[in-house]
C-alpha cells in the first residue's frame, strides 16, 4: 500500500512504520531492504543507520483495513472460502479444493490469481499447500507461485524456510540467530519444554506447527452482499407514484430477509436507467437502523417528491444495506430525557429525505487567523448530546460571506467620497481599522488589510484589501 | 516636518528562547539605523542578551535600556526597566528568585516580590499577557503595584494592527484612568525586520511544539512585531501623540548601563590579618624556594618582582590566591591538576604550582598573560583529572557559597542537523523523512540543495525551498541555557546582583545568565576548571603500576629525556597518548624527528590549521633537516625566532615580532593577539596591516617576509597556539609517552578504564596494544573487575618491578551492564564462586537479558564448552529474585540441545557486537586469505610499497576527518590486523565517492603510494565496497569534522 502511494520507492529499500517518527518500528519492509538485512521489528533509525535511502512512511490501520477486506471480496472470486489473517494483514488462506477440476492446474489458478491481484497493484506471493502453516511459511519465503506435489515436498519445503521470513517477534528471532539456528528444521529441533522456556508461548506453537502438531480449520470470511431487486419497463414509466409503489412492494419482499439476519435497514440506495441513457442515484437513510416499513416509506415519498425525473424510468434497482440490530436493553431502564433525541433524528432524516444527505450541517471551531479559517460547515451524522451554556450576550451579528464577494475598483479618494459599495450605497462616512491578516507563507501566502465601514445607507461593510489580489472585497456586514 | 520620534520599550531576542527571532545586535543596528533615541532590551524572564547588545551599542554608542519581562506566578506579566545600577541588582535578584524556584527554562515571581523590589526600576505594565487587561479587574494589585512604584508605574499600550486588541485596549485605558496611570505607548518587538517573520514562527511552533499547520492561532496574526520606523509608529498611534511622547520620557529615565557595573573580585580570608597582596608575595617566595631549592636565580627573582608588582597595581592579587587554593585542594584530594593557557607564562603562577612549566627557563611571554596596558582579567585554565573534577566544583560553590560563585553559561544553539530536523517538523514534513535529511547534512556546513536531492526531495518545491531557507536562518540561534565545562565568576558582592543566576539541569549546579563571551567583554574574572581524560589516565596508571608493581610514579618522578621514549615518539608510535596521537601527529612525527622535551612543544603546536594554513611546516622542518639553511629576514629577529629556527611557530612568537620588528608596546601586541582571534568577524587586523608592514619595511625588512609574517597572523587568528599552551600539553604527552613505552599494560589499563577519551576506539587501542607484545585477557565473570586490571602472567601471583603483566579486561565493557549489576555480581563472587550460569543469576540477581549479554561477550566461558551452550543456559535463567531465595530451580528435566560452537570470524564479531572489542583476534584476521587471494594486502605489507606505486588495499574504517582549512581534503585511518594505513582524498575524489566514504566501514581503496621519510600514505583515486563471503560488523568510526 505505502509503494502504491510511493511508486518512486519501488526500487529503494523501503518500509512501513508504526508511527511517523525516527524511533518508529518497521512493520514490514520490502524485498531491498531485506536484502540489507534491514528487518521488521528495528527501529527506523536504526534502519537508516544501515542504509541511508531507506524509505518509510505510515499507512493507517483503517486503510489497511478496508483493503484487507476489499481484497478479501476480490479473493472471493477466485474462491468461495477465504480468511484473512487477523495477526497479519496481508496474509490470506483461499480454499482451492477441487480446482484441480476446473483449472488445467493448481499452480495455474494461482498464476490467474496472482495476475489479478497484480493488475489492483499488488504483488502477491501465492504457496498452494496442504497444510495451513506450510504453505504459510512457503509464502513467506517463496516468490511467485509455488504449488506442491505432495506433502512430504511441502515438509522437505518448509524446513528450509529461514526464520527470518516469518513474524517472529524481533527479540525471539534474533536469539535464535545467535545460537546459530537460521531455518525452521535447525528450529524443530530444539527441545519443545526448552523452546517454550526461554521464547514463551508463541514460539512454542511455531515449534509446533513445524512439526505439524498445531492445526486449526479455515475460517473463511462471512460475506454480507447487499441485497439488490430489480425491475425493468417495457415502456418507459414516468408515473412516480407507481416508481414509489414498486419500491414498496421490494422492501416487503426483503424485510423478512433483513429480519432473518437480524439487521436493520441502513441505507437505500436506487438507481434509476432512464430511457435517455443517463441514470439516476439516490439514497438516504433513516434516523436509526430499522425494519419500519411505514417510516421507510415515508422517508421514500418526502424524497420522490423532492426529485424530478427528467425522462421515462426503462429500469428500477434498489440495494438495502443493513447493519446488525443494536440492543436496546438498557434504555428500558434509562430515566426519559426531558428532550426527545429520537424526535430529532427523525426529524433530521425528513429533511435529509426532502431536501438533500447533506442538508443538515453544524459548524465547528477551528483555531485559525484567517475569518473564514475560524469555523467550518460540517454534514451532521449525529445528533450531539445537547450541553448548557454560558449565553453571552452578543453586541453585534456580522453575516459572513462564504466567498467574499468582490467589490468594484474604486479610487478611495473621488470627488463623491469613498464609494467602496458603488453609488447606491453611498460613500463610506465611518472606518475602524485598518486590522492586518498576513500568513500561510509556507503554503499560499495571504495578506489582507480588513476595515469596518459604514456606507451612507447606514450598513456596516466588514470589507479588506487583498494585497496579492490588489482588490478590495466584501468579507461580511453587521446587522 | 519629521514623525516624533519614540523609543521601543518592549524588545525581545533570540534570547527570549524561541520567542523573538532577532540578535540583540541586529536590534541596535536596525534602532540606530532607523533613527531611534534609545531601545530597551526586556528579554522574558532573563537578561541572556544585554551583554551582546550593550556591546555593540557601546560600539555604535548608542543609548541602551535594560529591562526583563517577567513572568508572574499567575501567569499575567510585567515589563521592568532599569533606572540605575540599584534597580538593576534588583532585577537580576527578583530574576534569580523565580528562577531558582522554578524548573528549568521557567520563572514565577509574586506580586509581592516585585513591590520588594521596586526600587530602581520602572515597570511598564501592558500586552495582552497582562493582568492590567484581564477580564477581571486587578483592583488589588493596582494598588500595591502603584504603592511600590509611585510615578514608576506607567500603562502600557500595545498595538499590532489586530482586531482583538481594540477591546483589550479600550479595557485598559479605562483601568489605567481609574488607577491614574500614566500611557506609554508601545508594540511587541520580535524581529529587526519584517522578514524575519517566517523564522518567528518556525519558533514559535518549536516552542508549542506543534507544526504550522496546526499552530492556529498560537502564532501571531500578522507581521506587525517588527521594530517600527518612527514615521509608521507615529501612525500607529496618530490618535495619541501624547503616549508616543511618554516612551521618551521613560528612556529619558533610565540611566543605568552595563558598564556602571563595578566589579570587585572576592578577597581571601587571610591568617595574620595581612592583606592578599602580602601573603600572594609570602606564598610566591616560598613557592620559588621549593622550585629551585638550589637557590632562585637572579632572572627568576627580578621576574617574580615585575610579576607581582603588576599583579598588585591591577589588583588580581585575590584571584591568584583563589587558584593557588584550588590547586592546593587538589593536591590535599590527591588530584591530578595542572594550570595550562596563557597562565604558564607567569613565574608567579609556576612558583604557586599552579603550573608546571618554568616561563623564565622557557622565555614565554609574561604580557600574554598579563598587561597594565590592557588591565583585562588574567585567564588561568586548570586542567583537573577529568572523573573527579565535580569533587572541586561542589569545594568552589562550598567555599564561595551560592551567592558568589556561579557557573558561567553555554548557550546552546541549533546547527545544521538539529535545525533541519526542528524546521522539518514545523513545516510538516514526515519526521522519518526529516531524519534521512538530517542523516545527510553535514553536522557544522551548510544546508544546501545536493543535500534534499540525495535524500530523495525536490529542492524546488516551495516546501522544500523554505526547508533550505529556514534551515540556514535558524542556524546560530540560541535554543536554551547549559552550563560551560567548567567556567565560574567568582563576585565579592552576591552574583545575583550581577546577572541572575538560575538552576542548571545537573543536580547540585547553578549557572548564571552569561556565557564566556559575555564575561570576557564586561571584563569580569572567570575561574575555568576543565575535566583533562589524560591527567586521568596519568593518575590510574601511576596506580596501577604502584599496585602491580610496588613502584611509586608520579608526574614529576618520570625519568625526563628517557631515550626509547622519544625514538619510540620519533617512530609514531603514539597511539593513546596525550595530543601527539592523531593522525596528523603520527604522521608528522617520523619527520619533526623530536629529541627531547621542547621538540614535543613545537610538535603539539605546528600541526595546527594555523602554522599549516601559514605555510610554516614545510619550512621547518627543512631547516630542521637541514636541507634548508637556518636565516632570518632581520637580525633584530634572531632572539625571537631561534628557537624555531627563524620560521614563527608561536602565538608569543608573533607578538614579539610585532614588538621587536614592528615597535608594538607588549600591551599592543596582546591587542593584535586578540584582533587576531576576531578578525573574521569585526575585520580588526586590518587595522594592523598597514602598521606592521610599514614600520617592518622601515627597519629594513623585505615587504615580501612582513606580508608573509602578517599572512601567518591571519592564520593564527583563529588556529594558532600559544607556546605556554603547549609547553604545559607537552609535559603531560612527554608522561603518558614514557607510560606508553615502559609500561604499556599499565598504560591501556588506565586508558582503556578512562574511556570514552582521545581520538581512538577502544578496540582500536587494544589492537595496537597486542601489537605491541601486550597480553589481553577477555572478560570472565570469574576474574573481571569493573574496571580492566592488570594480572601476573604465570602461575605465581605477585608485585614486583619486573612482574610480567597482563590486561584482564573490565566488565565496564559488556554493553549494557550497569555498574550496580556488576556491584552485585562483585559482591556475590566475592562470598563464594559461581558454580553456574543459574547461580550467578540468582546470586547477584541478574536477569536473563543480562545474563545472555555476558554469555555473547564471552563472559561465561567456564560454565559451557561454548559461548551458544552458554547462550542457551543463560536464556532459561527467569526474573531476578532476591538472594535469599537461593538457587533457582529448572521444572523438570529438560531435553538437551546441541549447538555448533563459533568460527573464529563468529568468536571477533560477538566480541564486538557484545563489548566493542576482541582479546581475541581482529576482525580481519580470519578474512586475510581471501584478502589476499584478491591481491590486496595488509597494512604492513602496503607500507613496503615503493613511493608513487598503485595499490589496492581493503580495511576497516576508524577516522574520518575533513579539516575546514584542507580544501575539502577528506583523511581516513583504515585499520586491519597488523596496522594502520592513512588513506588521502582529495576533494574530487571524495564528492565522487563521497556516499561510500561517509557510510562505508569497511571500504577498499585503490590509489598511489605517497612514501616519505617512513610516513606512508595511500592517496585514493577509487573507493569501493570489498566483496568477501563473510562481512565484518560495523566498526566504530571516529569522524571528525
């Protein structure tokens, strides 16, 4: 992932640290590195200290997550049972029993495999065995696609393996170096009572495992599709009525679906193929997962009655997404709040079904010089626990606008007088100022002299001089 | 019609850490260049600056206001300005206090506290920090503040062109009329220049720790901190002259200055109620008996009367008792001290035993030392045993008390690496990026563009380019306060009515707000007491050989002109031993060819960048050799340049040439010594140019040797070195020689125990040693001591003068151990023998950790057949437990493990992977004959080659150095089992390779041979990385830049 977002590293030593700092831990390294005995678990200084071109960098966990499991639907197609490590993300089992059958080969359906993983920017390295930890440890050692014959290749195989190319906990790892024991047989001979003594638990079931003691069944990834009905017209139908009956009549066929898996209805999406070739996307979600059809409904209608479908519908699809059902136990015996959260959410999601996902938004406070760098807009996804506060009186409101808007050139010395905001508002009589904003010289240099006018008119301008744009403009008024 | 003019009363430095992002000098340059009347230097909490400020406003003479903005304990914070010298003593106290309570790099003071002190100062109490402008009225404080300062207390007014400030001043005005304060107006300075806006705020994030990105509004909004104009601080405040006006008022009074500082330096208790000049001449005499018992010659006498009555006329007399005191408590601790500097030019300092060096018999320069003329402190340096030197400190601060004695400062300031990695961080780039970066960066040079391409980044993004910018502005600028190595004022008045003294971060030290500058320019005395590695060589080894051998040595009872002493120095066999042991040396040596003691004075002071850069080596050694006939440019100059066969050597060689050839008084020619050590900066020579070469030229000396004469000055302007410097390094190399040559086990014992000091690795040490015939025996848990000791050879154990010896070697050096873990381990072995690997464990309570790092050393050798079946036994021992508990027991029977025992390559990479060492061998020993099978050969073997010969050779890298006045000329010193090999890279071959040479610790080299007088040297014109099937570990290279 970290040579995906780095393409120029590719030939460097290069490697992926727990936090973006020199004592940060390698997690994992490529290929170059390795071969500079630059190994997971060091330090990267230390790291650097071995070879000063070594990249690094962080990549979040919940990246790493979500492209563990995007890789896990992409496995999928190659086979119905696939588990992905949960120690270490990037390591996957695919049941390929009985592909024999179907593919001229099992190394060929891993060749198939790793082509399709290589075309999403992976390299893979593919060991097709007979024993869970065997074709591990091949996978960790081997390059392209290994497929063993037979068991006993797999175990001449797997001794061979260095101890250095498994996940070896650093300390573990390096010890076992120094009492001269490089592979996995030199490993497997060592006492089991003695291994376990000085290296602890871990290392035992690697001891374990070598020896083919440890065994433990695939436990393929439980995959929850979405589930889709679909609809097409013969004629084009532009009655959105019978669109809005239709949908009814699919979320009465999925709803004892959803309650069998014990989910709540999420998200809807449709989409809706015009007969001009364009299509249409919607969704929305209710206030709370739920399998409420009327609540559905209701929130269905406010949003068909916001849209316009500009030509006839040739093809319906609607996807429900659901989420495991929360428990609500514990509010039976909660207090009742004087306010009434649940009124809001649905009150919110009306008006999210109405008028847009994006409708309702909160602001919040950012530490910033620049007025605009103050607050920002956010979409609200939950309703905020309500908290008091101190209410300060306010003396005066000043309306922001989002963006300044420019104001007409004008000579600040004219015969009528200063008429920053043209004729009609008549010649500016009152200044506060000048206040002076300058800054983000690192990035995008800004420098603004702001001023409080008063126009003839009598409005209050909040109004600056951009000396880069040389222009003045019209930041906000005071009511 | 010209703007009002007003005085700026709220500046702050670079000295205000991480604050402002000015010099104090560029302040008063900018102030003097704008125009202004005065400007106040109230740096926060501190007056770190004044001293550089009041320097050069001295020089521009330009008026100067001191002052501190202080910080209160609840956090609001008050300007104070001294009026005189009252108020600043008082400063400096109410400073000390809070520093004193506070941690380090904070202060606190109370309300209450500066009312005690109000007097001589004027307080300016403003800004937005103030209590003046909180929401809460400071009704109370108002009060007491006004009660304390009278018409002293004024409001101050602070504008930056911010919105926020108008309600904040609206506030204060209101208060100020309630409370009858008087309106200065002002503005908060951090910069001389606007541009320096951006470092600003690099600062400010460092101080906040926090990047740009996420600093908000902890930097400020604008660039309105600058020193403003007159004219653009007339129309900051246009609506109130009347407050611009009152900041000259306030300058108008203060009157006080730096230079009203009067010093007086601390009188010693005296025994029969004579004063110090009495007893400093009793003392004197009486040094000078002992010194020459067999009579003080008549020279020695009439120079001891000159030097005394100079002495009394300046009124030092209390600060050469002061040494004497501390020298006598030396020797009463049983210290090694010795007084080196400019100090070895007195015969009173050598008659006190203050030094060791006889000036009269040397001829040294008494007006280096000391001058009527220029009336500025004596400088005497004492060079303590390095490990007990602490002990002297803690008698000083006894002595003294806190109040009078206080350790002089030592700013530390960002350079290359620290300032690319702080920048790097603030700008928001990765900090592993930022590290590779600082990696590349030479650690004194310049940040330049090759050095973001090398590291993988485009110099011409306008990150980067601010990267290179920043990086290069921020270099030199003060970070936070240390402490000088060893440097002390000494005030007869308490220190802290001087300059304020806050806590050091070493326990039991405090320091004052000045470092040694700052002290040399207001011409205040400074005690220095520097830690010396090899006086603490000299002192273990004296031990030892009295231990091991029943023989009392000492620095004075060493035999003096011992033969195979100076023909082993004449071979460059030096290696350990004091200032003749570099490579440089080494090398010199061979051709300098030294016979006795004053041959070593000219070696330790001609293979200096100054003689080098001057061009005097070559000649000298010429003359030396005879190849070149010994003249001088003017008979005049006979009696000065003899000595050094008429080529000038010396710092005092330059200024009696100045004196004699030139007719400068002594007093003007320690004026031209200091010039010369200033040139770079204030150009100063220059003012000698004209007057030495002239009036050389006038006494009949050819133009072409006085333009010669004042090229060498330049050279030792900064490089030079004193002929007393040397002559009292020369003594202590001349002792550690003879150690290194009659005692060789004794010598590495003490050196490898005095470690880390001098210019090699231990492991690099030890090799020599065994070439040198020396036995070393590796650490054994059995017999080790902490520290290395020596042992007799044989069955038969005994001292005696001839007693064969061996170096057993110290469990100081198993990477890791603790000395408290090696206590236990001593103490435990000491009630029975370890009979196990378990029963060492559990006796001296060691956990398995340490255990296996004793048995990868090697340590454990008699309870396994090997050091991997002691590996295995260690790794089972568990958690230390207490003693008591006895032997730990194993849970069952455990099956056996068989492991392979090491290789010889294996046995030397453990060594020093586990204890930077090996008794047992080098690591290139056991690669030798694949080394040779590719044609490359050893150290020894290479030195045979014929001069101008190619030759490739392959060792182990452990110096590097790129001397700044060698053209980018890079030395290395390879190392393989039989030797040393000094390998030259001219600069073009250096950029060529200069990744490999930087990085690379064992490195080939393919070059020509230089042969010359026996010195042979390898200059390189490729350098590559050896192939062989086993690569030896990496080695500790010692780079020097």
């Amino acid at each position: 992932m970290l040579l995906r977002q780095h393409p120029d590293w590719r030939g460097l030593p290069a490697a992926v640290v727990d936090r973006d700092k020199p004592q940060g831990e390698l997690l994992w390294v490529n290929e170059h590195a390795r071969a500079l005995r630059i190994l997971p678990g060091m330090r990267y200084a230390a790291g650097l200290g071995v070879c000063r071109a070594l990249r690094a960098g962080t990549v979040p966990e919940e990246d790493i997550q979500s492209q563990v499991a995007a890789l896990v639907r992409q496995l999928s197609q190659a086979s119905p049972r696939v588990e992905a490590s949960q120690e270490e993300p990037g390591v996957f089992w695919l049941d390929a029993d009985g592909f024999e059958f179907l593919y001229p080969s099992l190394r060929q359906w891993g060749e198939g495999l790793r082509r399709q993983l290589r075309r999403l920017g992976f390299e893979a390295v593919i060991a097709i065995g007979f024993t869970r930890f065997g074709s591990y440890a091949a996978a960790r050692a081997g390059r392209g696609v290994q497929a063993f014959e037979s068991p006993q290749q797999e175990e001449a195989q797997l001794r061979q393996v260095p101890l250095d190319r498994l996940g070896l906990a650093p300390r573990v790892r390096d010890r076992l170096a120094k009492l001269g024991l490089h592979t996995l047989g030199a490993f497997a001979t060592l006492p089991e009572g003695g291994v376990r003594r000085r290296f602890g638990v871990e290392a035992q079931k690697l001891h374990q495992a070598v020896r083919g003691l440890e065994w433990a069944p695939l436990c393929p990834e439980q995959l929850t599709e979405p589930l889709v009905r679909r609809q097409l017209f013969e004629l084009p139908e532009v009655d959105a009525e019978r669109l809005l009956f239709l949908l009814q009549s699919f979320l009465s066929e999925l709803l004892p679906t959803l309650a069998q898996r014990h989910e709540g209805i999420a998200r809807l999406q449709w989409v809706l193929q015009l007969e001009d070739g364009s299509a249409h996307e919607e969704e929305l979600s209710p206030a709370q997962p739920t399998r409420d059809e009327a609540e559905l409904l209701s929130l269905l209608r406010l949003r068909f009655e916001a849209i316009r479908i500009e030509s006839g519908v040739v093809e319906l699809q609607l996807r429900v997404h659901g989420v495991a059902e929360q428990a609500e136990q514990s509010t039976l015996f909660a207090e009742a709040p004087k306010r009434n959260p649940e009124a809001a959410r649905r009150a919110f999601a009306q008006l999210r079904a109405e008028f847009g996902n994006e409708v309702v938004q909160h602001t919040r406070l950012h530490e910033g010089h620049l007025p605009e760098a103050q607050f920002a807009w956010e979409v609200c996804e939950e309703l905020p626990v309500a908290r008091a506060s101190e209410v300060r009186p306010i003396p005066l409101i000043r309306r922001i606008y989002t963006p300044p808007q420019a104001l007409p050139p004008r000579p600040r010395h004219e015969p009528d007088g200063w008429l920053i905001a043209g004729h009609r508002e008549g010649p500016v009589e009152e200044v506060h100022g000048p206040f002076l904003l300058s800054g983000g010289w690192w990035l995008r240099e800004t420098a603004r002299t702001y001023s409080y006018v008063r126009t003839r008119s009598g409005r209050w301008l909040w109004v600056y001089h951009d000396r880069f744009r040389r222009r003045w403009m019209l930041h906000g008024e005071l009511e | 019609m010209l703007a009002p003019s007003y005085v700026p009363l709220w500046c702050k430095s670079q000295y205000s850490f991480l604050e402002g992002a000015s010099d104090p000098a560029e302040l008063v340059e900018e102030a003097h260049r704008l125009g202004l009347p005065a400007l106040a230097l109230t740096d926060r909490d501190g007056v770190y600056g004044v001293v550089r400020a009041h320097v050069r406003a001295r020089e521009l003479g330009f008026p100067l206001l001191l002052g501190s903005q202080l910080t209160l304990h609840d956090g609001s914070s008050l300007l104070l300005l001294a009026q005189d010298r009252s108020g600043w003593a008082s400063l400096c106290r109410l400073i000390s206090a809070g520093r004193l309570r506070s941690p380090k790099g904070s202060s606190k003071v109370g309300w209450e506290e500066i009312c005690e002190h109000a007097a001589g100062l004027i307080a300016l109490w403003g800004g937005s920090e103030s209590a003046l402008v909180h929401p809460r009225a400071p009704d109370g404080v108002a009060d007491v503040l006004r009660d304390a300062f009278g018409d002293r207390l004024y409001a101050l007014l602070a504008r930056h062109r911010e919105a926020r400030e108008v309600a904040l001043e609206r506030r204060l005005r209101a208060r100020a009329a309630r409370y009858g304060l008087p309106l200065v107006a002002g503005s908060e300075v951090l910069y001389h220049l606007r541009r320096r806006r951006a470092l600003q705020d690099v600062l400010t994030c460092i101080r906040h720790g926090v990047s740009l990105a996420t600093a908000g509004r902890r930097i400020h909004p604008n660039d309105e901190r600058v020193l403003h104009s007159p004219e653009a601080f007339a129309l900051l405040y246009q609506d109130d002259p009347e407050a611009v006006r009152r900041s000259l008022e306030v300058a108008e009074r203060c009157r006080f200055s730096l230079a009203d500082i009067h010093y007086r330096y601390p009188s010693e208790k005296l025994p029969d109620g004579r004063d110090s000049a009495e007893h400093l001449r009793t003392l004197t005499l009486q040094g000078a008996r002992k010194r020459y018992p067999e009579g003080v010659p008549f020279e020695v006498s009439a120079q001891l009367e000159k030097e005394l009555g100079v002495i009394h006329q300046l009124e030092y007399d209390g600060y050469f008792l002061t040494m004497y005191e501390i020298v006598r408590e030396c020797r009463r601790r049983g210290i090694l001290a010795q007084g080196r500097g400019s100090a070895a030019n007195s015969a009173v300092c050598y008659c006190l035993d203050i030094t060791a060096v006889d000036p009269v018999r040397m001829g040294l320069l008494f007006e280096r030392f000391l001058s009527v003329e220029r009336a500025e402190p004596p400088d005497i340096d004492l060079d303590i045993e390095h490990d007990r030197r602490e002990e002297i400190i803690q008698h000083v601060y006894q002595k003294y008390g806190r109040k009078h004695a206080a350790m002089v400062a030592n700013f530390i300031r960002y350079r290359a690496r620290s300032a690319v990695r702080e920048v790097g961080k603030v700008l928001g780039i990765p900090e592993v990026t930022v590290d590779r970066l600082a990696r590349l960066a030479s650690p004194y040079g310049g940040f330049e563009d090759q050095v973001l391409i090398d590291a993988g980044l485009d110099p011409t993004q306008p990150v980067n380019r601010s990267l290179i910018q920043l990086t290069r502005e921020i270099q030199d600028v003060p970070r936070h306060l240390s402490i000088h190595p060893g440097g002390f004022l000494l005030g007869h008045e308490p220190v802290h009515d001087l300059v304020p003294i806050e806590n050091a971060s070493m326990e039991g030290r405090t320091v004052i707000q000045w470092d040694k500058e700052d002290i040399e320019d207001l011409n205040l005395f400074k005690v220095d007491l520097l830690g010396l590695g090899a006086l603490n060589v000299l002192h273990r080894c004296f031990d030892l050989v009295r231990e091991a051998r029943g023989v009392e040595l000492d620095l004075a009872t060493i035999p003096p002109q011992d033969e195979p002493t100076f023909e082993m120095i004449r071979a460059g066999d030096t290696m350990g031993t004091f200032q003749i042991e570099s490579r440089a040396q080494m090398a010199m040596l061979p051709r300098m060819k030294p016979r006795n003691y004053y041959d070593l004075v000219i070696e330790i002071s001609i293979v200096r960048p100054g003689p080098i850069s001057g061009g005097m080596v070559h000649p000298y050694l010429r003359r030396r050799q005879g190849l070149e006939e010994v003249s001088y440019p003017h008979p005049s100059l006979e009696p000065v340049l003899k000595r050094t066969l008429g080529i000038p050597i010396f710092q005092e060689q330059v200024m009696r040439l100045a004196v004699v050839a030139a007719d400068y008084t002594p007093g003007e020619a320690d004026q031209l010594r200091r010039d010369m050590a200033a040139w770079r900066q204030s150009g100063r020579i220059d003012r000698h140019r004209d007057r030495l070469i002239s009036r050389m030229v006038r006494k009949g000396i050819a133009r072409e040797f006085a333009e010669q004469v004042f090229q060498q000055i330049l050279g030792f302007g900064e490089y030079g070195f004193p002929e007393s410097h040397a002559a009292s390094f020369a003594l202590i190399a001349y002792a550690t020689a003879w150690l290194k040559r009659h005692e060789p086990e004794a010598f590495l014992c003490g050196l490898l125990n005095a470690q880390p000091m001098g210019f090699y690795s231990p492991s690099t040490l030890i090799s020599d040693s065994k070439r040198h015939g020396v036995v070393l025996r590796p650490i054994d848990v059995r017999a080790s001591d902490w520290d290395c000791t020596l042992e007799p050879m044989g069955a038969r154990a005994g001292a005696g003068a001839t007693t064969p010896l061996a170096v057993r070697m110290g469990l100081r050096y198993i990477k890791g151990l603790h000395r408290a873990q090696a206590d236990r381990l001593l103490e435990a072995r000491a009630q029975a023998c370890f009979s196990s690997v378990q029963d060492l464990a559990a006796r001296a309570r060691l956990d398995e950790g340490m255990t296996a790092r004793l048995a990868q050393a090697g340590a454990l050798a008699g309870f396994a057949e090997h050091r991997r079946d002691a590996l295995w036994q260690s790794l089972a021992v568990e958690a230390p437990r207490d003693a008591r508990s006895g032997q730990l027991a194993l849970d069952g029977a455990e099956m056996p493990a068989r492991f392979e025992g090491l290789d010889p390559f294996e046995q030397v990479e453990w060594d020093h992977l586990s204890s930077s060492h090996s008794c047992r061998g080098h690591p290139l020993s056991s690669m030798r004959a694949e080394l040779q099978a590719q044609g490359l050969p050893d150290a020894v073997q290479l030195r045979q080659l014929e001069h101008g010969s190619e030759a490739h050779y392959a060792g182990l890298v452990i110096c590097r150095q790129r001397p700044g006045t060698a053209g980018g000329v890079v030395f290395m010193t390879l190392e393989d089992e039989t030797g040393l090999v000094n390998v030259v890279l001219w600069d073009r071959v250096y950029q060529q390779h200069k990744v490999v040479a930087k990085t690379e610790s064992f490195l080939g080299i393919s070059g020509s041979i230089q042969s010359d007088a026996g010195v042979v040297h390898l200059i390189a014109k490729k350098l590559w990385v050896p192939r062989l099937s086993q690569v030896p570990g990496k080695a500790r290279s010692r780079d020097f830049h």
